[in-house]
C-alpha cells in the first residue's frame, strides 16, 4: 500500500522507541513519547468534534507543539493548513475562510491576533491554546488535551489519499493552499530513499532501511516551520527515523544559540535562510569558538546566500557542503546548488531535477547553450491543485506533450552542461528574508493614508534581506511627508515583514498611459 504519514510515524516509533525524536527548549522526546504525546493529541481533536479531512490550522512557532500537532493530524486523518505567525487578524482570517478551517492552535503569544478576528470567524472555529490553563476566548489548552486522552495508538484505517495544506507566502496573489496527497509528496520528498520517484513506496520499505546508514539524521531546524522548507525537512527526518532539533524563535533570531545546538546534540545538518540567517550565524562564529565539526551539510532555501558568506563560513566549518536549494511549496525539490572548500559554483546555477524541464510558451523546450529562457516546470508526482481555487491551478498546473507539470514562474536559461541559471519570477513577488511580499497588498495600505496619492511597492537588492521592500509614493500634500509616520500608520494594516524599509516620496507619474505600473521609472528614482 502507497504512503500514508499516519502508518509511517505508527511505524517508525514502534522500532525507535528510546531514540531521540525531537530536542526543544523544553527537553527531549523519544519516539516512544512523541507517539504517545501525538496518540492522546488526535484523540483529543477527535473528542472536541474533529472528523477526517477537517482543516486544523498551525500559528506557532518552532517547537515540540507544532510537530505533536502535526503527528496528531497524520495519525486522525486531519488536513494540517500552516499559517505565518507573523500574520495580523485580517490575514489570519483570510487562511481560517479560504481553508474551510475547524480549528485553530495558535500560540499563547499570539492570542491578540484572535481576539482581533471576526465573531462570525471565531464562533465557527475551535480554538486551541499553548496557554496553560487555556484563555478568555473559550480555546482549549493543548497540553491538557494530551494529559486528558489515552495515548495508546489509534484503531484507525487511513489512505494514501489523505491530505495535507502547505499555504503559499501568496508569490502571486493572495496565499494558497497547496493540496497535497499523503502518497504524492512522500514519493516525492523520499524518492531518495526508494529509489525512484513513484507511489510505490511504502511503510514497509521505510521500516526496511531504517537501520541502512543514512546521510543527514540529525538536522537542526532553524528555518520556521510553517514554511514549505523546514516543514518537509522535518518528513524527511521523521521517515528517516531521524532526531529533529528545534529552538524557539518567537523572538529575533539567535545565532549563538544554534551554534549552541549544533554543539550540544551532534547536529549534522542545519537548515536555514540565506543571508538573513547565515550573516548573523558567520558573525556569532567569528565571536566565539563553537564545535561545528558534526555539521555536514547546511542547506538554504527560500533565499540565495551570497558567495562571499559562504567563503568565510567554510573557512570556519571546511568540513561542509553549503547548498541552495530551488524548490517550491507546489514542486518541492526543482534543484540545488552546492559548494565545499574545494571549489565554487556560480550564484543562481543550479543542477535541476531529474523531472524538471524549460519550456518556452509555445510548449517547446528550451535547448541547452542557447541563450534562450524559458520557464521551469517540473513533472511527476505533483498536488491535486489549489484548495478551492481551480483558475490558478489550471495556470500552475499545465500540460506540456500530454503529460502535467507544475510551472511556478521561475525563469531560467538552460547551460550546455544541462544546468540552470535562474534569472527571477515572472511575477513582481518581492523575497524578502525568506518571506513573499505581494506588493500590491503594501500598496494599497499605503494608499489608505491620507497624504498618499499612489504608491508602488517593488524589492531593491539587499545584502542581508535579498530584497529590501521598497516603496516610492506620490503625495497628495508634498510638504506633510513624514516616512517614520508612514510605517507607524502601516503596522496597523501590514504585518511587520510587509512594511517597506524605504519610502520614497516624489512628484513623477508612477504610472504608465495605459494606468499599469512604471516600475522602472520608480526603481530609478531611488537608484538616484
């Protein structure tokens, strides 16, 4: 029978038993306490009126919580929906509306965000806190859940069939819900591992090579896990019979502490975000002396680190292969890139996936050397589509010589030796930190402010952020400008990775005749 996580996590705990699972700020679990805690969790959804295919939505940060609740969907057959913990109420009620959502398990940090949702949103969601004692709004407590139900594993038939949501960061338009069947991202993300990219892959091959050596076991997770990227790391871990390393990152990342991991449990890969995460982590190691020579490997994505961070790095960790990795919550893997001491790969090259193509937009392939671009598309097990939105997939999901791809809108040019240069996303989405920024949405927030007139919203190059949010906006009064006054009166309509770290004012047209945005005059007026 194909892959179901439910079975697969069953499965790997009954022979990991006193093996580390997770490693948080609170302590270690064992797989044996992982699928305890998991068990009496989905039971405890069960209880609260939970039934297969029911959305439950994630707004917490890295932690043992967010991984029981997950084991806890597998196991109950819920559907899990990530939401950034960065979002504020309107776009949390966004994601609890457009997924059809029956629950909601939000960190206690963040409980403003759930006060600040509609009643008729709130009434027809059930809430679950990591307060202890649950709070005002009626959510239940999470670890009261696990405590009150039976943790012995669950009777219970589930399918390959069964879904799980990554929500997009909304790279053209608002975020979507990408679905995905248990078996086809498992065949994907663990073809490795079977051999071969299909839906024949099972729990039993699984159970079969959990004691074959394996490269990467111990991976520390520093990227959210609400994010495509960290969240798929962690099913490669756990299919691996693997030991997850987490630390809290409610608050601003804290380089010393991941080294402080690193050195404390052995970690052999870590996981993280471009220069965002790499300049802070370079700096902390310049500052002291950690022992890193576990580390095998620290990969990126979501942002391109630069070469000259990963020069230093590997005069610090030699040992090490530093890879980007380009990928998609709709494709997952489409390529990579990797560096070690002993030589250098251009920036934005990559080595794509055996299943990866270019196309042009006549549906003819891109040749090798020829200078021509095209877009990336990648075949074989792909997600059924977006939840609910059958116009945008029908424009991701397309057909090329009779057989589906997933084209997410990655540019590329092809090499004589069969790789990649990536060149950007045919879309005005901004990068930034990891984070996708749809400029028209910081657009209009501008626009609501009563001295702005029009406003364009684009990313300029930035050595820590990859792309700064930049905004040039025309004003109705020219002498009342005030750009600290402008991101104050933005934070009560943007999360705070959405407010431009420039706005410019001036007096040009930003527009074109026809009314569309002019881009390129406004990215010249802040060039100077």
């Amino acid at each position: 029978m194909a892959l179901n996580f439910g079975d697969m996590l069953d499965a790997v705990a009954r022979h990991r038993g006193d093996s580390l699972a997770i490693s948080g700020d609170d302590g270690d679990l064992t797989w044996a306490e992982f699928d305890a805690r998991s068990n009496a969790l989905a039971r405890g959804l069960q209880e609260m009126g939970l039934k297969p295919g029911d959305k439950v939505c994630f707004m917490l940060f890295n932690g043992a919580p967010y991984l029981e609740l997950l084991a806890a969907c597998f196991k109950g057959r819920f559907v899990h929906a990530n939401v950034n913990y960065r979002y504020l109420s309107k776009e949390l009620e966004y994601i609890l509306d457009d997924s059809d959502a029956a629950a909601l398990v939000y960190d206690d940090q963040l409980r403003e965000r759930v006060e600040g949702l509609s009643d008729a949103c709130r009434s027809r969601v059930k809430l679950i806190t990591t307060a202890a004692d649950g709070d005002d709004l009626g959510a239940a407590n999470l670890e009261g859940l696990i405590w009150a139900h039976d943790s012995s594993t669950l009777d219970i038939t589930r399918s390959p069939e069964d879904q799980l949501f990554i929500y997009t960061g909304g790279t053209t338009g608002k975020p979507k819900g990408v679905m995905w069947a248990h078996a086809d991202i498992g065949g994907a993300l663990l073809s490795p591992l079977f051999g071969k990219e299909d839906r024949s892959g099972s729990v039993d091959d699984i159970v079969a090579k959990l004691d074959e050596p394996k490269g990467y076991l111990r991976p520390l997770v520093a990227s959210p896990l609400m994010h495509g990227t960290a969240f798929t790391a962690v099913l490669t871990t756990f299919a691996n019979g693997g030991h997850v390393i987490l630390t809290d990152n409610s608050g601003s990342f804290d380089a010393p502490r991941h080294w402080q991991l690193v050195e404390k449990h052995k970690a052999d890969a870590l996981g993280i975000v471009g220069d965002t995460f790499a300049k802070p982590l370079l700096a902390a190691l310049e500052q002291k002396s950690y022992d890193t020579s576990s580390l095998k490997i620290i990969g990126s994505s979501g942002v391109m680190w630069s070469m000259a961070t990963k020069q230093e790095m590997l005069k610090h960790i030699p040992g090490a292969t530093l890879v980007d990795s380009l990928g998609s919550s709709e494709a997952m893997a489409l390529g990579s890139s990797a560096m070690t001491a002993d030589g250098e790969v251009k920036t934005a090259k990559f080595q794509i996936n055996e299943k990866c193509r270019v196309f042009k937009e006549d549906g003819t392939e891109v040749k090798p050397g020829s200078g021509e671009t095209g877009l990336l598309a990648r075949g074989g097990l792909l997600p059924l589509g977006y939840y609910g939105d059958p116009v945008k997939s029908a424009e991701t999901f397309r057909e090329f010589g009779g057989q589906r791809y997933c084209v997410p809108g990655d540019i590329c040019s092809v090499e004589l030796d069969g790789s990649i240069t990536l060149h950007g996303r045919g879309s005005a989405c901004i990068n930034s930190g990891g984070e996708k920024i749809f400029p028209e949405e910081v657009e209009e927030a501008l626009k609501l402010h009563d001295n702005i007139a029009d406003a364009l919203v684009f990313g300029v190059p930035d050595p820590q952020w990859g792309s700064a949010v930049t905004a040039v906006v025309r004003l109705a009064d020219k002498d009342g400008f005030d750009e600290q006054a402008v991101r104050t009166f933005l934070r009560e309509h943007l999360s705070p990775y959405k407010i431009p770290k420039k706005v410019m004012p001036t007096d040009e047209v930003i527009r074109m005749p026809n009314g569309k945005p002019d881009y390129v005059t406004a990215k010249m007026l802040v060039a100077g």
